[in-house]
C-alpha cells in the first residue's frame, strides 16, 4: 500500500454520466420509460488515458513533429473519449430510444459530429472532474 494512502482518486473505476439536455439543462430521458439516458466512463487519469496520451506522445516523437496541427489534437481527444468510453444507453433530444449499440468506433463518431459537440462537451467536463471518482466517504 502506498504511504500516500487516503489520498487517491479510483483512476481505474468506471462511473455514470447521465446526459443532460443541451437546452433544458435536465436530465436526458426516454420518454416512454423514463430511464435516463446516460454514458460509462473512465476518468482522465486511468490508466487507459495514461496509455493513450503516451502513445500520441511516442508518435510525434517518432516523426519528430515540432508542430502539431489543431486538428491533429482534437482527433486525438475524441480518440482519448472513445477509449475512456465503456457503454452507453443513448436516447434522442425528444425521448426516443436510440439503437446505436456501444463500440469505441461509435463513440468516435459520436464525438466527432459537430451537432453533437454538447455531448462531447459534457462527456470532456465530466472524466476530468477527479470528484466524479473520490471515493464517497471522503470529506470536502
């Protein structure tokens, strides 16, 4: 055990976002059964994040890039969400079910979509707040 124990975040545990409607600010719902609609994530400090940025940085080292083009670094944050993507349940902006089934492609392409950057926004915001994995008998 670490002589840091007590200290640490669970990098390593998966924890729920549940969507919030981009306009309403409430949570995303399907309509017929309520169930709110909601994606599976890892935070920015797991070991896959880790393994992610690591690997961005061996590539640009590898083509010794001194320059990195912004579009280089915004596909590389999508990839980073899609691996810190785990599952999802996913229903439209009025409620309907939506059958898309979870694969990190698909969060690719979830993320990728400009209409859908508050999805990616809120999915960004979220792995990032270490308090979104303190364990719960922690104090503020």
């Amino acid at each position: 055990m670490s002589k840091f124990a007590g200290l640490g975040a669970e990098v390593d545990a998966t924890r729920r976002l549940v969507l919030q409607h981009p306009v309403t600010g409430q949570p995303l719902r399907d309509a017929e059964t309520k169930e709110e609609a909601w994606i599976d994530l890892l935070p920015m400090d797991s070991e896959a994040a880790r393994k992610h940025e690591r690997a961005a940085l061996n590539r640009r080292i590898a083509r010794r890039a001194n320059k990195v083009k912004a579009e280089e670094l915004e596909a590389e944050t999508t990839e980073l969400l899609a691996k810190l993507t785990r599952g999802w349940s996913l229903v439209t902006l009025s409620g309907k079910p939506l059958s898309v089934p979870f694969s990190e492609a698909n969060a690719v392409e979830l993320y990728s979509e400009p209409e859908l950057s508050w999805v990616k926004r809120q999915v960004n915001e979220f792995v990032a707040d270490v308090g979104n994995w303190t364990p719960a008998n922690s104090t503020p």
